[in-house]
C-alpha cells in the first residue's frame, strides 16, 4: 500500500473503506455502461500527483501565476498530442466535463437564441444537445432530429429540408445513446449548403477515432470536434475541444476566461498520457477488439429474439428493448443485472413512452470489459448470462448461482491499475 493510502486509512476510515468496496466492485464485477472504462495505471498515479496543487489559469506561456514550468510542459505536450491523435490544428485541454466543453462551443461561437440541429434526447442525443431541461436548451434554439424506427437510421433528406427551414448556425451531430456510425459526409453537405458550423460530439467513440476503429469527422472537413477523455480513450475524466485554426482563438476564450477558471492540472497530465498511449499499436487492437465485442454481444440477444434499438450496432454499444422483449423496465432490469454483479444503466429509447427513471430499455457497452482482455467468446457468456437472469428475474437461487460464476470468470480479467 503506497504511504498516502496508509495515512487515509488511519485517518479516515470511512472514506477508506469505501474505495477498498469501490475496487472490490470493479473487480469482482463486469462493467458494462458504455460511457465507463478503467483507466491506465499511469492516469491513477497522476491524477493523485502534485499537479493537483497547482492554479494555472491561462495557457502555455501566458499564465496569471507564477511557477509554471512543469504545467507548461505537459499542456504542451497534451495539445500537441491531442493535434497528432485526432488530425486537427488545435486542440483545448482543460474542459472540465464533457457538458462544459459542448458549452464553451456554443458559448463562444454563438449568440443566445441562435438555432443548433443536434439529436433528439431520447433518440441517443445528450442533455447538452438541448434537452429542454438543460440550460443550453433555454439559452439556444434547438431544432432536433430523429431516427427512423427499425434500423434507426437518419433520415438526411429531412434533416436537410429542416436545416433549409430552420437555418441552424451549428450543425451537431453526435449521441450518447446511439449505436450506429454517422454520415459525416450528409451532415457536412447540409451545413455547407445553409452556412452553419459542422460539430461531432465524439464523447463516447472519442478514443475508437483515436484507435482508427471508428470515422474521423476532420477526414470530411469538420469544423470541431468535442470528446470527453474517460470513456473510449480511457484517460481521465474531462475533457476536449479540437477545431480547425481559424476557431481556436475564440475557442480558447470560451473556456477560459469565458467559462472556467483553473483548469485541473492533474487531469491536463493525465490526458497527456492517454493521448501517447492512444499513438500504440495496443491501443488500436484495443479500439477494434471493442467494436467486435459489441457485436458479438449484440449477436447473442438477436439469436435470442431479443429487440435492440436500431437492430444492432456499429460502435460501442447497444441498447436492448427490456420492456418489450422480457416484461421489465429498464429499472428492474438494470437491477436484476446489478444482483449478478453486471453493471448496466436504464435507458430511454426512441419516444420512450415511459418516464427516464422508469424506462423501456437498458444500455450496454464494451470498452470496460475490453480493457479488461475480454473477447468475443467472452461477450457470448456474456450474453448468456444476461438472458438468463432477464428471463427468470424471480430465481433468486439463479440470480446467486449466477453472481458466483461473474465473480469467478472477473478472477481471470484483471482489473488495470487496480
Ligand atoms: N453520462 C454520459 C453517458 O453515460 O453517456 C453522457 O454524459
């Protein structure tokens, strides 16, 4: 045990225990919420370093405080990591969540009231894409698509015919609940033809770009790019604003001293890492060894009859339709799931008719059990355990058989960093 925990552990034991509970779950227990993953051992260690001590508002170079030369040195070396990994000409560092990165965009390149075309929440958009709730919602004018049922794909000519209607000044595409790829190409000939901004909200593929998994939007002349650091890429939690040169001024504004004040060093380093390990040929296997994990997932509930949003999936993730295909909302499932130690979220699907909390379906994904060294035969034991315990949800002797073979078959993934 290093030194530090030893004086946590003696002075506060509640806090302690809590963390040795908390590893004990990520260990004995398969993560499977697509927006979650197990970070490099190298990123722990960071994120718990002196760079925590340190306030640098500003950027490399020109700071309002003294002593500068290490946080210098890996802002840097970050957004030139970060300029290499994703092909783009600038790179921020310092949002401090993925929210507060979409917000410096619209922030800075936008006036209030302006329109945005971004996905419809329960059709996989984020809460950031405009939900009414959120704040950004009230601040803009949202104009929302949606997918179509079955395959669930976008329907472009109505995007379009809406973009020609609506004159958005920032087209967004992007999700957190989808699990197809997207048409960059389509976005971008719809936002040249009414002269808006093109914007991927990379947060969850951020890292499946990093490894070549997944389509980069700068290949088709994207304007910007958002991801966050700790999903797909595996880094610290935070994160990015990548844009071409001639947003970078007003980018950089947005988030500080627009937004933010001092950006958290620790997490600065700790994406600095990711990004050179996200130049390795391990990280690229790891990038496609998620997608075919995914599949293989998927393929276990098809062959079961099971109803997945969209019929499948083409990155991350999947979303299964609980309510239609075993009489549970996506509560009682995610439930059922975390009594066998997988972990799972409750999900709304496309104009879910029940309430967020009560949803018709749960979400899948993953990076996690990838980082973890897990492989398609995994995903189909995977599958199979889910469909067990979904379709006898009252077996409490099978729910506990079960959680004993999770927390066996965890002993041969060991946890990273853990
Ligand atoms: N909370 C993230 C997710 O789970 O997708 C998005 O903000």
């Amino acid at each position: 045990m290093s030194d530090n925990l030893e004086t946590l552990r003696q002075n506060d034991p509640a806090i302690y225990a809590a963390l040795k509970g908390e590893e004990d779950r990520q260990r004995e227990g398969i993560e499977l919420i697509p927006s979650e993953n197990y970070t490099f051992p190298e990123v722990l260690a960071t994120l718990g370093s002196v760079f925590t001590n340190k306030y640098s508002e500003g950027y490399p170079g020109r700071r309002y405080y003294g002593g500068q030369e290490y946080t210098d040195e890996i802002e840097t070396l970050a957004r030139e990591r970060a300029k290499l990994v994703f092909k783009c000409e600038h790179a921020n560092v310092q949002p401090l969540s993925g929210s507060a990165m979409n917000q410096a965009v619209y922030l800075g390149l936008l006036e209030p009231g302006d329109t945005i075309m971004a996905m419809d929440l329960s059709h996989g958009g984020h809460l950031t894409h405009g939900a009414p709730v959120s704040h950004m919602g009230k601040l803009f004018n949202f104009v929302r698509y949606v997918t179509n049922p079955g395959d669930g794909s976008i329907d472009y000519d109505k995007v379009r015919k809406d973009a020609l209607a609506s004159k958005p000044k920032l087209v967004l595409c992007g999700y957190t609940s989808y699990p197809r790829d997207i048409d960059y190409a389509a976005f971008k000939d719809i936002a040249d033809e009414v002269g808006a901004l093109t914007m991927t909200d990379a947060s969850h593929f951020g890292g499946l770009v990093a490894g070549g998994a997944m389509k980069n939007p700068f290949d088709f002349g994207f304007d910007l790019m958002t991801t966050t650091t700790h999903k797909s890429l595996r880094g610290p939690r935070g994160g990015m604003v990548l844009c071409t040169k001639s947003l970078a001024s007003k980018i950089d504004k947005s988030v500080f001293p627009g937004l933010q004040g001092g950006p958290h060093m620790n997490a600065v380093a700790a994406i600095a890492i990711t990004l050179l390990k996200a130049q390795t040929d391990d990280f690229r296997n790891y990038a496609r060894q998620v997608l075919l994990n995914a599949k293989a997932l998927a393929q276990t509930f098809l062959e079961a009859d099971v109803s997945l949003v969209t019929g499948g999936t083409d990155n991350h993730m999947l979303v299964v339709e609980t309510s239609s295909s075993f009489g549970l909302d996506g509560r009682q499932a995610e439930e059922v799931l975390d009594e066998v130690n997988i972990t799972t979220n409750k999900q709304i699907i496309p104009d879910d008719p029940n309430p967020p909390l009560r949803p018709s379906g749960i979400r899948m994904g993953t990076p996690a059990a990838t980082a973890r060294g897990m492989l398609e035969e995994d995903m189909r034991q995977l599958g199979a355990w889910i469909l067990k315990c979904l379709k006898n949800s009252q077996d409490k002797n099978l729910l506990g058989e079960i959680r004993g073979e999770v927390k066996k078959f965890c002993e041969r993934f060991p946890v990273p960093g853990i």
